[in-house]
C-alpha cells in the first residue's frame, strides 16, 4: 500500500483563496453583465483566467494592504536595475519636470520617454504610452479594470505607423493610473492592476507600475512574493525626478523575464517554453491563473498538442514536499488509475541561473521567503467536477474520488469517457462506479475504468518518505468553501450528537460489491461491518486532544461539500424559472466567517436545491448525518478508523445510483451557467415544475436505500440532540 496523503482540494476558478485555488461566485441579481463591462471597457479585454469579467471591477478584492511594502528611492532603483550593471547617463540631459496641470503630466513622460529611449539599446523596438480611453468626471465606468495608460511595445521606430493597439493584458510591458480618475487609494489600485499584468505573462518575472499626478509620482514592482512600491515622490526633484524615472523606463526596456518562456503577441498571444535541450512546446494558451502573490500559479495547454499541460508555481520548497517528486512515486509502478501523469519537472533557470524571488521582512519581520519557480509537464485534461452536467455524472465521479482520495487525495478533474491506460498499475481492492454499477457488474469494462481525475498534488504530503522538507509544513490550506471544519476553525460545538450507523450496501448489489473488492484485506463489509447509531457527548470547551494533522476523513467530507457546491448551484437547461439560491444559505458556503456547521450540519433545509434537483436532497442529508462531530471523539473503535468515513460515503452514494438509476432527474441536464443568488428577504420562487412537493421528497427519502431515522425537517425544530 502507498503511504501517501493527499489533501483534498478543489480545482476552482477564483483562489478567494486560503492557499488553494480561487472560488468563482455566481453574480447576483443585480449584478453587472460581462457584456455590459465588455460594451464600456478599454482597449484591453477585460477577461482573465479564473477570474469573472464581472469580478475584476472589485480591484481592491485582489490586493491587501499586507501585501504592499513601501521603499525608499535608492531600494527601488537597485530592484528596477536587477543588480545589474547601470548604465552611464547624464540624468541633466533629460527633460526636466515642469508640471502645471494634468495635461503636462503626460506630455512630460511621452517627451522622456521619447529621450531615454535614445541613450538605451532597444533592440529595434520602442516603446509607447497609450492611453486606454479618455476620462472624464462624469464617466461612471472610470472604475473599472483598465489603468489610465499603458506601455506597449513596436519595432518601428515610429510607433503609429505599426497601426498597433493593446488588444489583451499579455500584449503590454507596463502599466498607469493617475488620481484623477477618482476613488480611494489609487496605490492600491494601481497595485492590483500590476497583478493583473503579473498573471498574464507567464514569461515575466515581476512587472511594474507608475502611478501619477500633477504634484507626485509613485512607481510600483510586483512579484510574486511581494507588492513594492515608493513614497510619493514630488516632481520638483528633478534629480530624484529623472533618475528614478530613468530606471524604470530602462527596466521595461528589459524586463525581468524567465528566458526559457518567450510570447507571440499577435493574433492572440501564446507561448512557447523550452522544457529541455530537446523538448520545446509551442502554442501555449494560458487556461487558469492563480493570485499572483503566492504560487502564482499558472496552467498551459498546447493549441497543437491538447493533451499536454504545462504547470508553473513559485513554491517556497522547504514548506512542502515538491509535486513532480510525488507523482513519479505514485506512478512507479505503472499508470495510477485517475492519477494525473507526469512527463517533466524541474526547478526552471533563466539562462543558467535558477529563478527565484525574496522578500527579506527585516528584524520586524519573523521570516524571510524564498520562492522557486517550477514547472511540470502533465500528460492529462479534463474539466473541472463542478462542470459535470447531470447528478449520475458527479455522483460516479465523486464515488470514485472517494475511492481514490483513499490513498491519494486531489483536486479533481472530469473526463468526457471513462479511460484505462496500457500501463495502468493493477491495484488489489480498488473498483470505480462504472463497474459496480454495470448491469450484472461483470462487463468489459475494467474496475480501474474512471472519469474522475486527480490533478493537483502541489500541497501533498508524503508520510511514508524519509525525507522531511526542510521548514514547518503549511496545513490548513485550501478553498474555504471545501475545507473540513476541522481544518478550516479550531471551534468544537458542545452537546449531545447522534452519529448514524453505516450503510447497508444494497442487498441486489452485495454479490457485486463484495466481488469486486475481494482483494481489499479484510473485506471491506467485514471491516466495516453494520453498527449501531451512537450518541456523544461533548463538553463546552471541548478540544482536540493531539496537535493538529490533516486526516483521511477531512478529505471525504470536502467531497460532501463539493457536491453541496454542485446541487445548489444547478439549475436545469430549459426554459425553467431561475429559482435563485436563498441568500442564508449561500453565505454560509462563502462567509469567511464559517457557518457551514450551523446551517448545513445541524440541520439541512429542503428547498435550498432548485426543485429540478430536489431529489438529490435525501441523499444529502445522509450524507451530513455522518460529519455531525468529528469521528476523533466517537466511542466505537470502528467509526475512528481512518477510513470509516469514505465508506459510509460511498456505500450512501452507491446505494442511491443504483435505486435512482431509472429515474429522469439523474440524467437531466444543468445550464453552463449557475443559479443566481437572491436578494436578502427575496422569497424563492417556483418553476414550472413547481416547488418541492410531500410526494415529491417521500419518493426521494426511499430512493437513498439508506435510512432516514425520522430526522424530517418538522421534527428538526426543536431538536434533542444535535
């Protein structure tokens, strides 16, 4: 058996993230269109990877004031030159600062761009400041994402004669905000603008930003570990004035760039990466973006080779054990089935020298952070389980993420078909859904024949190496919507709690079940053989007797809140009413503040799903019954093993595929586009399917095949026990 423990994640569009991946929230009633942004915005299109169109007008979301570090002149000088050898320049043959009104704020820096741009080797380009779209005070879009000005570069030296204009956020060098374009704090917005720009350009290291007015300039650099920006500096100092801006203007002349990594801008920009002395990989299209303070981390794939994904990270390697290391042992003995396969990794160089970016906090600071840039080379696709189009789709693959998050645990992936490989590793004990649930459960279909893919390994941890990283592991980490309770807070609820004995496997599928996994020692249904409910007790500051670890459970109940996740948010395609999600409960899944136990727990409301999807309640409420308190604190021995969980989740998920496998509602597909959410006091309202019906929820509470202990939402009112 591997000795491998994974975290379990969910790959998602947002990283709102607590060192995951970003979450995407579904607009509100009310709110803006990514049309309507589209109709109003700059040249530059507005849209990003794993960022919503709509999302990006709440700049100050993406930047903290934790995160920006203030330098003097001289601190910013060195970092624009990057150590590197300055170059001799009279500062008093360029133009002076005289500034009288906003006007000349842009005329002065044309002119000195124009001058610097003679005493530096541009290798036959230049560059050019273009201004986005003209401001006015009375223009009520001037908050969205566009800066006032961007740097963009040409091979003519005459740059209007190109025809040229800044189309994407990859195709710029630089970019500027002024103050007149109102709203507070300009640094930082100019600020998430820079990161904006970082996550568009896989082939720079850091980027940089000027910020502007009629009496001060301030000039920003971002990477990935840190947001540096100046005082504001008076354009009367015309020594500081011209040296400074001097600096910067030679630093978008060179850039700090990875070397390996070099972009074509035009129809639409991609890359090409040098993997190897010989492997190239050309075409590259960015497919998601991570924040760019942190990882920054950043997924690829090849137009000309789809199958191929290319992944860079900037990881501070002593806080974790290294992906590409993980996934060539998980694989060590052939294709592990709905594991994600690895061709290449590496630290990755610039030229020959390794690239990496610091951020040293000073006697104030408790530690300095070092970040590496590495790359994989992944052999898989998929898309993301929250995309899966109807309930059989996602209970099969999350049944086999179960399955696999048992030895390994991941983010999550879906294929289109079910897929084997030649080489795939032959594992005693493990069967997906697709065989179990095949009519006699003896098809041609293999046991290791699955949808699900497990992609991402970059917060694994390998318990069975003896090779420790070398700093204090990070392990509450995650998107907060799909962490464990335990992992995400310390907060343990007092009173008394009914724990649900484990499932029965449906008698029609015992002889399948019990065949299939024949190789699992003991038996799983001798393992896990049927107990009773139990009742525990927890005292009032109750805590966890052990300093904190990640556990296998935590990982099976991310899965209960990924299918939360999905069933809420589905809405069929059709012509039905859109049903908008009940505000309560969709605060309950985002609010930094957790509530999930209180209102998802406790109790489970029954008309939180849209009534199309309304069968699949039963299941969920199950499901919860199980994660009532931490199976640390249950009496029986068998509830404390480390996979007692996964089983119940799988038998209750087992049990309702086979029951409901006739039933219209598992193959009903949902739109591309999620349920709203509500106004706050805005009452659901009905489709014309009608609202969940008494007949309705009798025929789904039989279909589980699990049992229902009486815990209807009537007798959940004024509960005895929790």
């Amino acid at each position: 058996m591997y000795s491998y423990f994974v975290r379990i994640k969910v790959s998602f569009q947002v990283d709102s993230s607590v060192g995951g991946m970003p979450i995407t929230l579904p607009p509100t009633d009310s709110q803006v269109t990514d049309d309507q942004i589209m109709h109003k915005s700059s040249l530059i299109k507005s849209s990003f990877p794993g960022i919503e169109s709509y999302k990006l007008n709440e700049w100050t979301q993406f930047i903290y004031p934790s995160a920006l570090t203030e330098v003097n002149s001289d601190e910013m000088e060195i970092m624009l030159y990057s150590n590197t050898t300055r170059p001799e320049v009279s500062f008093e043959t360029l133009p002076a600062p005289i500034i009288t009104e906003e006007s000349n704020v842009y005329g002065y820096l044309d002119r000195f761009r124009e001058a610097s741009s003679m005493l530096i080797d541009t290798s036959g380009w230049t560059l050019e400041f273009v201004p986005t779209e003209n401001h006015t005070a009375e223009d009520p879009f001037n908050t969205l994402c566009r800066p006032a000005f961007v740097v963009i570069r040409h091979r003519s030296r005459n740059p209007r004669d190109s025809g040229q204009t800044p189309t994407h956020w990859s195709c710029i060098e630089g970019v500027a905000e002024s103050i007149w374009r109102g709203g507070p704090d300009p640094e930082s917005k100019l600020a998430a603008y820079t990161a904006f720009h970082l996550r568009a350009r896989p082939d720079h290291v850091s980027v940089v930003g000027i910020l502007i007015s009629d009496s001060y300039f301030t000039l920003l650099l971002t990477n990935p570990c840190r947001v540096y920006q100046t005082k504001r500096i008076k354009w009367g100092d015309g020594h500081d004035t011209r040296r400074l801006l001097f600096a910067w203007i030679w630093r978008l002349y060179h850039p700090e760039v990875d070397s390996s990594v070099t972009i074509n801008r035009v129809p639409e920009p991609t890359f090409n990466i040098t993997v190897s002395d010989s492997r190239s990989i050309n075409d590259l299209s960015i497919l998601r973006t991570g924040e760019s303070l942190g990882r920054r981390t950043t997924i690829m794939a090849s137009k000309s080779d789809p199958s191929t994904v290319i992944k860079e990270q900037y990881i501070e390697l002593g806080r974790r054990y290294a992906e590409g290391p993980i996934l060539r042992r998980i694989h060590s003995n052939g294709s592990f089935p709905g594991v994600i396969r690895l061709e290449h990794y590496s630290k990755v160089a610039s030229d020959i020298n390794p690239i990496t970016v610091q951020y040293d906090g000073g006697t104030n600071s408790a530690e300095t952070i070092t970040r590496h840039k590495v790359r994989l080379v992944l052999k898989d696709t998929g898309e993301e389980i929250t995309n899966v189009n109807t309930p059989r789709k996602v209970l099969m693959a999350l049944y086999d993420v179960l399955e696999e998050a048992q030895i390994y645990q991941s983010p999550v992936f879906f294929r289109s078909e079910p897929l084997v490989l030649d080489d795939c590793a032959q594992i005693e004990g493990m069967c997906f859904s697709g065989h179990l649930l095949s009519p006699s459960g003896q098809d041609t279909r293999s046991r290791f024949a699955t949808r699900a893919l497990l992609i991402d390994f970059d917060m694994a941890e390998d318990q069975g190496s003896q090779t420790d990283p070398t700093g204090k592991l990070k392990h509450r980490t995650g998107t907060p919507a799909y962490m464990a309770r335990a992992v995400r807070n310390d907060i343990l609820r007092a009173g008394d709690f009914r724990l649900p004995s484990m499932p029965k496997v449906n008698p029609r599928l015992k002889a399948t079940y019990k065949e299939a996994y024949k190789g699992f020692t003991p038996h799983r249904l001798e393992k896990f053989p049927k107990n009773e409910q139990e009742i525990v007790y927890l005292e009032k500051n109750a805590k966890y007797k052990r300093p904190f670890r990640h556990q296998l459970r935590f990982d099976a109940e991310s899965v209960f809140w990924v299918l939360l996740w999905w069933c809420i948010q589905a809405k069929p395609k059709g012509p039905l009413n859109e049903e908008p999600i009940d505000p309560t409960a969709w605060n309950s899944l985002v609010n930094p503040k957790d509530s999930r136990d209180q209102n998802f727990i406790r109790f489970i409301e029954d008309d939180i799903l849209h009534s199309r999807y309304s069968a699949l309640f039963p299941l969920l409420d199950d499901m919860r019954k199980h994660l009532n308190i931490d199976l640390e604190f249950a009496k029986k021995a068998d509830r404390k093993k480390s996979d007692y969980l996964h089983e119940a989740f799988q038998r209750t998920i087992l049990n309702f595929l086979f029951v409901n496998d006739t039933e219209p509602f598992m193959d009903a597909e949902k739109s591309e586009n999620p349920r709203v959410v509500g106004q706050t006091g805005k009452k659901r309202g009905t489709s014309a399917m009608g609202t969940t019906t008494s007949a309705t929820k009798t025929q789904a509470s039989r279909s589980t095949g699990g049992n229902r202990s009486g815990d209807s939402r009537e007798s959940r009112k004024k509960p005895r026990l929790e």
